[in-house]
C-alpha cells in the first residue's frame, strides 16, 4: 500500500527561506518607481477628467488637426523634401576637410562665423527647413557656435521676409530686423561656444588635421549642383505679395517655371557628372514634365513625381552602392529622424495657439492684451510667445501687422520678429534630439534675453 508523501520541517524551511529572498531581490525599488508612477496618475487623471464637452477644447483639436494639414501641404512637401536632399547631400559631397576648414571648431571665427551668420540670404527657409542642413553640418563636425549661428540666421536672415518687413511695418523695422538678425547671430553663436567651450575644446582636440581634400569632382561643379538643389528649395516657395506689379510679383508669377529650369539642370548634372546617363534621367523625370503640363494647376504633382523619380533612380541596382545611393540613405536618414518630431510639435502648437488668425486653448485676446506698451514683461512676452509659436516664411509680417492694429508695441514687434522665426516648438524637439537637452534649453534662452533686450530697446527710441 502506498504511503502518504510528508514535507519534513528541514526541507520546507530551505524553500521558504529561499522564495523569501527572491522575493526580496525581485521587489519594487519604490525609489525608481515614483516616476513612472506618478506620470501614469498624472496621464490618467488628465484622461478621466478630459473636457471633450468644451467647445474650446473641440476647436482647439481641430485647429490642431487644421494646422498639420497646412503644414504637412505647404511645408513637408516643397520645403523639408528639397530640405533633406539638401542635407544628405552635404553629408556625402562635402568633405569633412572642407566643413572643418570653414565651420570646425578650429576654424578661424571672422571665417567660421561670417560664412554662417549671412547664410540666410540664400536660404528663404523656416525654421523648420532649416534644421536637416543644421544636422548635417554638425554630424559633419562644424563647431558648435558657427552651427547655433547657422541654425538662428537660415530663418531669421531671409532677403524677402526683410524687404517685406520694411515696405509694409516701415524701414525702420526692416532695418532692425536685419541688422538685429546677424548681431544675433554672430553674438548667439559666440556665447553657445564660451558657455561649453570646455566640450568644444575636447572636440577641438579630436578633430582631425587639416589635410588634403579627396574631391570626386571639381569645386565648381559641386558648388553649381549645391545651387541647383537651393534654387528648387527658395523658388518652389516663393510666395505672393499684396503688389500686383514689380519684381516680386514678376517672380512669383513665374516660380515654377524658375523651379523647373533649377530642376532641368540638377537633372542635366545628374546624367553627366553623376554619369547617370540621359536615358534614365529622361525616363524618371518623364512623368514629372507631363503633369506640369497637363495638370498645370496642380505643380506640387508634378514636383511629388520629380521627387519619386530621384528617389528611383537612387535605388537602382547599379547606383545604390555608389554615391546616389548613399544620397538617398543620408536623405532617408534625416527625414525619419526630423519629421516625425515636426508633426508632433505642429500638433502641439496648433492645440496651444491655433492657426494664424484662429484660436486654440489659449485666447487670442489674452495675446494681444499682454504685448502693448514697452515694458519688460510686454517684450518678454512676446519673445516667448514667438519663441513656441510657429511662423511660416513670411506668414510672421501680415501677423504682425495685425497685432500692431490690435495694439501691439512696436519694442514688442521687433522682439518677435527676431525670436518668432528662427524658433518653434517643433524646432526646438528636433534641436534636441541633435545637440542635447542642456545646449538646447541655453540656445531658447539667448534667443529669449537677446530679442527682449532688443524689442525694450527699438520701443524706446521708436
């Protein structure tokens, strides 16, 4: 007969003790816990008590959603497309030798930051487009002041957004605009170097020495292909003026055709200095010339295909390997590591402050009360606001002009004007994911300080 099975005291007590002591070493550390802990309380309270009943709170969802369709219509496309083609193309055809030779950390400064403080003449870009050529000179190894000051002029010193500051809120305010936008930049640059000049002379030290460039192809012709790519960038973004006549409206009338030449010539430089051949650029660019002109009010159709039919063409067996290859990899690269930050704080921003001209959570009239006059904390204000509020290129002047109808103080126009285009709150999620959480926070701040100094100081004497 089969005897009952017993547990001696000896071998429960081994067991016991040892579940204990797993169980003491597997236990909570309630000292690392509390964070996520309370981020979940904090998700979950905002969550069951949404006002989704608030009309407020509706319209701000929707301006949200408003504001990503604009963006994503007018800005992903026409601008940051060219925008990381532009950057993957500095990452692959421009030596490292010639990025540390002009914006390395060993540059000489009158070089590093002249080149880099007037480069918004040539570049009418926002402060969105502006951030994959930022990524790339600094993957490149530029220093980290001639960078900050290329990252603040791209959008601040743009040629047309000046002229258009000057004929409609007055010379006066253009004249400041631009003389303010390249001190900024310089003097911002300079200050991000001396405040991590330590980590700057480490990297200084790492550069490596100047040498002998191994150029594929001669300057020029590398020059003329970077001007091809800026030519499409600027032209295909070219906007309308209230004027019916003059130069400007003159362009803008004829922008795509501008852009097409641009793009005949990157595609005429492709087939023979990349060898690519007349055949295939012939037949990826095809469909991009037959819908220009049989949808010509569609261009962004034909644009779109031009870009399928680089992208093609850099994917072929025989090029993927080679330098068009390695073009689409680095262009891929920036925009899967850009774009999805740039949504995210569109939609941020569009549910915080609306479209121009639309509200979101928060009132308009708030904005507009707090600007006038020209005290400290009117142009302070208005630094900030400008700082997290995004401006397309050349949306920021009709803006302005309104809320100086409204109001507003010319001390506090001028502090806008010279923080709100060369920052937004998508920007500053993809600054920091390129340079770092502290470098990021000090770059917001001198914009902030400069242009609120700024702003007390044209209030005063204008």
């Amino acid at each position: 007969m089969r005897q009952p099975f017993h547990w001696s005291a000896d071998e429960i007590r081994p067991a016991a003790t040892a579940g204990g002591s797993d169980r003491e070493e597997s236990g909570l550390n309630w000292k690392t816990e509390w964070k996520p802990l309370t981020w979940i309380i904090l998700i979950f309270t905002g969550c069951f008590f949404l006002p989704v009943e608030s009309a407020r709170v509706q319209g701000a969802v929707m301006e949200a959603l408003h504001l990503t369709k604009w963006y994503a219509r007018e800005h992903v496309l026409l601008c940051l497309v060219p925008a990381f083609f532009i950057a993957g193309a500095v990452a692959v055809f421009v030596s490292q030798a010639a990025v540390m030779k002009y914006l390395g950390p060993n540059a000489k400064k009158l070089l590093a930051y002249g080149v880099a403080s007037v480069s918004g003449t040539i570049l009418a870009v926002c402060s969105c487009t502006i951030l994959p050529l930022f990524a790339g000179i600094y993957r490149m190894g530029a220093g980290l002041g001639p960078a900050c000051a290329f990252l603040y002029s791209g959008p601040a010193i743009n040629i047309l957004a000046i002229v258009l500051t000057a004929r409609i809120l007055g010379p006066e305010m253009g004249m400041a605009r631009a003389l303010g936008a390249i001190i900024f930049a310089v003097v911002i640059g300079l200050l991000m170097h001396f405040f991590f000049r330590h980590e700057e002379a480490e990297k200084a030290a790492m550069a490596p020495l100047p040498g002998t460039e191994d150029e594929t192809r001669p300057l020029w012709q590398t020059a003329l292909y970077f001007a091809a790519m800026i030519g499409i960038l600027v032209f295909a973004n070219w906007g309308s003026t209230d004027q019916q006549t003059g130069l400007w409206h003159a362009l803008y009338q004829a922008k795509w055709w501008i852009t097409g030449g641009f793009a005949a010539a990157l595609a005429l430089m492709l087939a023979t200095w990349f060898r690519l051949g007349f055949v295939r650029i012939i037949l990826a660019g095809l469909p991009a010339v037959l819908i220009a002109f049989s949808l010509p009010q569609h261009p962004e159709l034909a644009f779109t295909f031009g870009v399928i039919g680089l992208a093609l063409l850099s994917n072929l067996k025989t090029t993927r390997d080679g330098e068009m290859g390695q073009w689409f990899e680095e262009s891929w690269d920036f925009a899967k590591k850009i774009l999805p930050l740039l949504l995210i704080g569109v939609l941020i921003a569009g549910v915080l402050l609306g479209r121009p001209g639309q509200e979101g959570l928060i009132p308009s009239s708030w904005i507009t009360s707090l600007v006038g006059g020209n005290s400290l904390f009117a142009n302070l204000f208005a630094s900030i606001f400008g700082a997290f509020m995004y401006f397309a290129t050349l949306t920021e002047v009709p803006i302005l002009q309104g809320l100086l109808g409204a109001g507003m103080g010319k001390g506090p126009a001028l502090a806008l004007l010279l923080a709100g285009p060369a920052l937004s709150l998508p920007n500053m999620l993809v600054i920091r994911s390129v340079m770092g959480t502290k470098k990021t926070a000090v770059f917001v701040l001198l914009v902030v300080i400069m242009a609120t100094i700024s702003g007390l100081l044209y209030g005063t004497f204008f």
